[in-house]
C-alpha cells in the first residue's frame, strides 16, 4: 500500500456533510430528491444515471499529450485506480463500476510537461448512458497541466482521479462545452501529497444538466489547492457545482472561487461549498466564495457555502456567498460616458468574469472561454428593457 492509498483509507467519516463513500452502487439509495445531496437537483432529467439506467454507450476519449507523459488503457480492476476516489454517491459508485477501462496520465517524477495534455471526450448521442474514467498521475517533484475538454451530445457518467506525489504541481481545466441536450454528471476527485499544488477550474456553458463535484483531500502537510469556476447558465440549463475540500493535514491551504451568471427562463444555478477541517488540520488556512449576476427573471440561483470546523487552531477560515443583478451604480457610471445601455451591460459583465478567465493557464483555452462568454452575451434582448 502506498503512502497516497493510506491517506485515503485510513481518513474516516467525520463530517455530517459528507457520509462515508462505498464502491458498491447497491450502499447507495436510489435518490428521491428529498436527501440533502440531491434536493437541488432534477432528477427527472438524469435520463435515470442515478437508478438504473445501463450504461452501455460509449464516449470517443482521446489525448493529445507530449512525448513526455505516459498514457496507457488500464482495466477496471487495476490497482491504480480508486486511489483518490471513494465514490461518494450511486452514480459515482455506479460510473466505477460501468467502466471497463480507464484512461490514465502519468508524468514521471521530476519531469516538467513541455505542453498541456488535452484529454478530449466526444458524446455521439443521448439516447444510450455511457460511463468512463480518468487517472492522472503526477510524479514527485513532477508538473503539468491537463485539459479536460467535453463536448458534443451525451447522457455521460464519469469519474476523475488526480494524484499528486510530494512537491508536484498539476494544473486542470475541466470545460463542459457539451451540445444543448446533453446530461453531464462528473465527480473529480484530488488527492494531494505533501508540498504539492492543486489548481482546478471548471468551466460550464455546455449541456442540459451539468453536475459536476470536485473534491479535494490532502496526503501530507503543506498541500495547497487553488479550486475555481465559472459558468453561464442559459433558459431551461441547469448547471450545478458541488465542492468538498477535506482538510486532514496540518498547515494546508484552500482557496475556492466560483462566478456564474444566469438568463432566461429558468436558467438554474446550484452551488455547494462544503469545506471540513478536521481536528488534526491546525494551522489551515481556507476560504471559499460564489458570486451570481442575475440577468433577467425567471431565473433561480441556489448558493451553499458550508464550513465544519474542527479544530481551533486555524491560520484562516471563511465562506461567502452573494448572488443579485447587476449594479445599477455601475451602468450609471459607463452610460453617463455615452456608453449604450447594452453595451454597459456587457461591459459590466465582462469585468465579473474577467479575472477567473485571465487565471486560466492555457491561453488558447482563455480565448476560447472568452469568446463563449462574447457569444452568450450577444443578444441583448434576452436581458430585460432588452437593448434599451
């Protein structure tokens, strides 16, 4: 047994916010949406990946990566896999299961990655539920970045596992840019060793129903992850995002940033933040906080930040959570300088965004969430007062 697997097994369920996990769907209840974990989320339009639906599909996943990462087809089984993940629902439990194999990532330990590894997953239709699986592997004193780019049409459960050794840096970018009918559940789970950097931003424009749940556990003291998002949700889109950072190492660091906006007719936005610091996590220094810009009505915004605090010898700790339209100080101001109405709205809104684009690593991939951001903004008339 390695160091990172211990972490994992040994760490035992503490907080109410989170039961224990299980590889075995059948530990799991079929959802009703009356559990807390599910009481945000319309289970009606899983197309049934949270009861029994067979995932017999199939999604294209392909990379591009530099000669100097390793990727390989490894087969369910493989004792790779399931090192920082412990699924922590029926799907979860489920997509592990369903997938025979997993693609898997290594960078050697000491090895910087000349380029970003781009691992592209393509859905060829909704009507048959697929299921898959990533590893990445990061080498100790290892760095690299990896994009996670999902697309086309699906009804697509998966699980993703990021492991760090000691002293590694991975940077990941996970885009749901899936076609307007797709169904998107993903739990993204990092385990992070000693002295390593995690930073993981996710971008939902994509798709009918996104729920993606990143997790963040600490192997060893001195972890730092850096976990961000935006999203954009449209009429009819729900897209939902549930963070679980469990601090269980002393002197590590969390800072959590999510920004999304939403317009048209019930457009939906779900955000959950749930952040434990565990009795021997002294010295943890953690913050987490979500902004919504309300663009038209219709729409419902539902924002958890959740902090559980363990211990009480923290560096730092703290949550918020705001969600409004846009300041009317703030149009004001640019429309008083000639600016059109619309034209300040967009201003406005690039401005909420533009600091958590600019972070994104890979710059091709910042134009690209950046032109998304130009194209949902282009009709001025979904706004209200429309161009006026």
């Amino acid at each position: 047994m390695t160091a990172l697997q211990g972490a994992v097994e040994t760490a035992g369920p503490v907080s109410r916010l989170h039961a224990a996990g299980s590889f075995d769907p059948d530990d799991f209840g079929v959802p009703s949406g009356r559990e807390e974990e599910w009481r945000f989320t319309p289970l009606r339009r899983l197309r049934g990946l949270h009861a029994d639906a067979a995932l017999d599909g199939k999604a294209n996943v392909e990379v591009d990566a530099g000669s100097e990462i390793t990727v390989v087809l490894a087969q369910h089984g493989d004792p790779r896999l399931g090192v920082a993940l412990v699924p922590s629902d029926r799907v979860s439990a489920r997509a592990f299961q369903a997938a025979g194999q997993a693609t898997v990532l290594t960078v050697p330990p000491g090895v910087v990655a000349s380029r970003p590894a781009v691992v592209s997953v393509r859905g060829d239709g909704p009507e048959v539920a697929a299921a898959g699986h990533v590893l990445i592997e990061v080498g100790a004193n290892a760095s690299a970045a990896v994009v996670l780019d999902y697309a086309g049409s699906a009804t697509y459960a998966d699980n993703v596992e990021f492991v760090l050794a000691e002293g590694s840096s991975l940077t990941v970018v996970s885009v749901q840019d899936w076609a307007g009918d797709a169904v998107h559940l993903s739990h993204q789970h990092a385990l992070i060793g000693k002295d390593a950097s995690f930073t993981h931003t996710a971008v939902s424009l994509g798709g009918s129903v996104v729920r993606l749940a990143p997790s963040v556990r600490y192997a060893g003291p001195g972890g730092n992850a850096e976990v961000r998002g935006l999203y954009f949700a449209d009429a009819g889109q729900h897209l939902e995002h549930r963070l679980f950072v469990d601090h269980a190492e002393p002197n590590c660091r969390s800072r959590v940033t999510y920004k999304g906006a939403l317009q048209g007719a019930d457009a939906h936005a779900v955000w959950i933040g749930d952040v434990i610091i565990r009795p021997e996590a002294t010295g943890t220094d953690t913050y987490e906080s979500n902004r919504n810009l309300v663009l038209t009505d219709g729409t419902r915004v539902d924002s958890v930040p959740n902090l559980e605090i363990l211990t009480g010898e923290v560096a730092r700790a703290g949550h918020a959570s705001t969600s409004g339209r846009l300041e009317d100080e703030y149009l004001f101001y640019l429309m008083a300088r000639g600016i059109p109405a619309a034209e300040a709205r967009r201003l406005v809104i690039r401005g909420f965004f533009a600091e958590l684009i600019e972070q994104i690593e890979v710059p091709d991939l910042r134009d690209r969430v950046s032109a998304r951001i130009e194209a949902e903004l282009a009709d001025p008339d979904d706004w209200p007062g429309g161009a006026a």
